[in-house]
C-alpha cells in the first residue's frame, strides 16, 4: 500500500515547483490523511487538490495558512504577494519557505525517497531543506 507522502512525491516527481509544493506541504506538517487536500487515493500517485487546500487553507492557523497559500502558488493556482506570505512566519516555516522556493527555481539537493530521488543543482541548494 501507497503511504500518502510516497503517492503525492511520487506524483509531483519531476516538476519541481510541484515537487517543492508538495515537500512543503509534508515537511511543513500539513499533508496528513485527514487533511482532505487529495484527489483519489486509491493508486500509487495521489493528487494534491489546490481547490481543495484553498477551501480548508483559513480553518488553519494563521502560519500554517500562509504555508498553503505558498503551496497553491506553486501549484500555479493562485498567485502569491510574498510580502504578506512570508511576513509573520516563524522560523521554522520561513525556512521551509525559502527552501521550497530554491527547490522550485531548480537549486535544490537531491532528494531520497523510497528509492527515487530528483536531479540536483550542479551548484548545491540555494537554500537547503531542513531534516526531516
């Protein structure tokens, strides 16, 4: 059986504001089973549902808020103003942000996950992720 982070990175793998989108969203602590931000679940790839994270994203707090918001724009569904996106986060998802916006240009590391890993910057991250 599919665990639900391998079916979202296994259907964003290869695009990498997708790919950032949905490591956002994991590492952030959002992406939970009964979060409700999925398409079928039933298959090994699972769709993030920016109508649907848009539709829940104000019953979360107001940083975890700014999170799904910054996920939906990488999703390429609504556009973001980065300075009321990154104002007010706390450390912890700011670095998060940062590191899913470098993820997104391309200058990310490679990442591992149940054997399948993205292509790397030559260069290294701009930003890295945090440990997970």
């Amino acid at each position: 059986m599919t665990t639900l982070h391998d079916g979202i990175r296994a259907w964003a793998k290869g695009i990498y504001p997708t790919e950032a989108a949905t490591e956002l969203l994991i590492r952030a602590g959002l992406a939970t089973d009964t979060a409700g931000f999925y398409g079928d679940e039933d298959g090994p790839y699972i769709e993030l549902r920016a109508d649907k994270i848009i539709d829940r994203a104000r019953t979360y707090s107001h940083s975890q808020e700014k999170i799904l918001r910054l996920v939906v724009s990488l999703l390429g569904e609504q556009d973001v103003n980065l300075k009321d996106a990154f104002r007010g986060l706390d450390r912890t998802n700011l670095q998060l942000a940062l590191a899913a916006i470098s993820h997104a240009a391309g200058a990310h590391e490679t990442l591992t996950h149940g054997g399948t890993s993205t292509r790397p910057s030559s260069d290294g991250p701009a930003v890295g992720w945090p440990a997970e």
